[in-house]
C-alpha cells in the first residue's frame, strides 16, 4: 500500500509542498526581544529514548489525579509521580517495556492505560503496575489515539478501519471501512464523542458523523478538494483534531478549508480558507489556529470573522496550540515557549523550553494542568514546569505595591 510505503517522509510533506509550490526558501521568523512576565521552574525530568521524526503522531500525555502517563515510539510505557521527587528514580511509579513500537497513546479511562502499536494491536495495561491486561489485533497501524465513552473503545487503523470495542476486555463491538487516499500526512486525528455520536476527520477531507451504538453513517460533509497533478499536492487530510463548542462543530483540513459544522445535519455555518494540520483551540468567543506556514489565527466562533493575524512565529515549525489562561500557548521547533494575547494576538510572553539533555528538542505534545505544563520532546524527556511569573515581572509588583503604599502613609 503507497501510504504505508511512503510513511518515513510524510512528515515532511508540508515542508515539500511549500517549497514545491512557491520555490521559496521557508526562513523562520527571527523573535524580538521582550520582557517576559512569565518564566518556567523545573519540576521535574524523565528521559526515555529518543524519538525519530515522524513516529511521535499518536502520541500523547495522559494523567490521573497523582499519576502521569507517557510513551515512546520504540514501546516503552511509563508512568511517573505528579509531586515533585528528590531522585528521578522515584519519579517513576512504573515502566513496561512492549515488543512492538508505539504508534498511539497513552489514553488513561477509568484503571486502564491505551496504547497502540505500529503492527495494529491496542493493548491495555493496568493503571497502578503497568501489567498487560489484555490485547486486541486490528487490522494495520493504530495511529489515532484511543477515545473512551460509555464502557467503549473508539479508535481508527491506516487502512481507513473505524473500531469499537469493549473497554473491559477489548473484544470487537463493530468495525466500519472507508477509502483513504494513496497518500496521506503522517498521523490520524482522533475519534470525538458526543452524546451517541462519533465525529470523524478522514484524509480524504470528509468530516463524518457516525452512530456510536452502530457504526452507521448519520452524515458526511466534504471541508477540501483534492486538487493539482501529484497525490502530494492532492493530499487533503482533517488531521486536527476535532472540537465541539457550543453545540458547533469545529475542523480544519490541511489544503482545506477551517469550518464550523451543524452536528444535526453536517451542514456549514461557515468556511474560511485556511490550510492547516495542527490541533487548535476554541473558547467561547474564537477559534485559534496555526496555518502550514506557522502563521497563528484568531476567527469568531459564530461567524468566522478574522480577527488577528502573528507571523512573527512563521516558518518556526510550530506545534499544536495549547490554551493557558486568557492566553494561547505556541510551542515553536526550537525550544521556545511562547504566549500569544487571545485578544490582539500580541505575543505577551516568551520562555526557551531547556533540559539537561540539551535544547531545541522538538516539542511532541503538551499538557497544561493549572499553573502545570508538562511536555514531551523528541529527544524523550518528559518535563514537568510550573509557570509562574518572572522574577521582572515580581519586581514591578512589588514597586507597584510599594508606589500605592507611600501616598496611603502620608
């Protein structure tokens, strides 16, 4: 099968089919200086092993009330302690070691751990010792990470295979096929659950709505259009992840365009052309994307109105956005952190992402949990960061305080 043949390189497409198209050499923006009025303190640091580009798709960080969960491509699973511990040791409650490579996961449900690997097994492991508890063959690579809702298992394999199973056991409920395209990028969006209803992006740029009790089709809309001469420039996958917000659905499709869905009928509210293949995040009042040229995007979330536009991360080969606060959180490919006003998109702050393995590792997936951040890059290591404010930022606090005190005392 071509997508699978030509897996070790889709990571690249993006790149390829920007510099095929406009011949032009993507720099990455230079940063300007601020004054951050965040900073980072270092909890904690586990390295596992590093990861190669392209096999980190899947991957995720899932977290219990004490317990964090991660894994590696080459099928380790580990779980660490949330509170901070003297040796890093100590830190891990429990690691097992899979024969095969993890393509998908970890998905934490109720005791159980989801991962999947690379030759189509979903496997669950005990919450509390990492201990396999069952294993369930599906038909090729387990690229899309495992959803749970009501007692189920939702997930999707390469070949276009949509599965539910038991949560319990992983027996089979139904399976579904779909047509995928020759080519696709590298990674699926997950499943998305929604009072009996799956939500679906497929690669060949169809959002589907599909019974969770059946697995039958409720509504398709097509939100992209294969188009060019190549299937590299014909690739058009809804890779990010789907968010439900205030009753509207929301996808982006790479080649695509970014549009808000009615969940009865699939029919849209509004499109806006915007090619994209990273997660974004919706609030009340907007929806926050990074387009394929790493330029970050404000759209009114009931009627798609742009609102603000950043390039200055372009071309900084940024990953998916994260929310913090009143603030969108950038991860950029070259260890920085930045904070982006979900306002007037004014980066506000800025802070480089550094461990004792050294800097600029890519940042693979990020979890904010409160004031936590927590973070896994391509060279392995999980971190653990309290974002607090800077020590500049205290120091203006502090003769802020001290200003407002004077006149009082006089």
């Amino acid at each position: 099968m071509k997508w699978l043949r030509n897996a070790t390189w889709l990571v690249l497409a993006v790149e390829l089919a920007a510099c095929s198209s406009s011949k032009v050499v993507r720099t990455p923006a230079e940063l300007v200086s601020i004054d951050s009025p965040l900073q980072l303190a270092h909890n904690w640091q586990v390295t596992l092993h590093a990861m190669q580009s392209g096999d980190e798709g899947g991957l995720n960080i899932a977290q219990n009330q004490t317990m964090v969960f991660s894994a590696d491509s080459t099928g380790l699973v580990s779980a660490f302690k949330k509170a901070n511990q003297s040796r890093w040791t100590d830190q891990v409650v429990w690691q097992t070691q899979i024969a095969e490579k993890i393509a998908s996961g970890p998905t934490y449900a109720d005791k159980f751990v989801l991962i999947g690997t690379t030759k189509g097994k979903l496997i669950a492991l005990a919450e509390q010792t990492g201990e396999v508890l069952w294993q369930t063959q599906l038909s090729s690579e387990v690229l899309s990470r495992p959803v749970v809702a009501d007692g189920k298992i939702f997930t999707r394999t390469v070949d276009g295979n949509l599965y539910a199973l038991q949560l319990e056991n992983g027996a089979q409920i139904w399976v579904t096929e779909h047509q995928v395209p020759n080519l696709s990028l590298r990674g699926t969006s997950p499943v998305l659950y929604h009072q009996g209803v799956l939500y679906i992006g497929w690669e060949t740029g169809k959002v589907e709505a599909v019974s969770a009790e059946s697995g039958k089709s409720l509504w398709e809309t097509r939100i992209a259009i294969p188009r060019g001469r190549t299937d590299l420039e014909r690739m058009v996958d809804v890779q990010s992840a789907l968010v439900l917000k205030h009753n509207r659905l929301v996808a982006l499709a790479f080649h695509g365009k970014l549009v808000s869905i009615n969940l009865d009928n699939g029919n849209l509210y509004f499109a806006q052309d915007v090619s994209g293949f990273r997660d974004f995040v919706v609030d009340d009042n907007a929806i926050y994307v990074v387009d394929e040229d790493d330029i970050v995007q404000a759209y009114d979330l009931s009627n798609g109105t742009k609102l603000w536009s950043q390039v200055g991360l372009k071309y900084r080969n940024l990953a998916d956005l994260v929310e913090y606060q009143d603030n969108i959180m950038a991860i950029d490919g070259y260890g920085y952190v930045h904070w982006l006003d979900k306002t007037h998109g004014t980066i506000v702050a800025r802070v480089k992402h550094s461990n004792d393995y050294g800097d600029q590792n890519r940042v693979v997936r990020a979890v904010t949990e409160g004031n936590v951040l927590y973070m896994l890059d391509s060279g392995g290591s999980i971190n653990r960061y309290e974002i607090k404010p800077s020590d500049l930022a205290l120091f203006k606090q502090a003769e802020m305080r001290s200003a407002k005190q004077e006149p009082e005392q006089q």
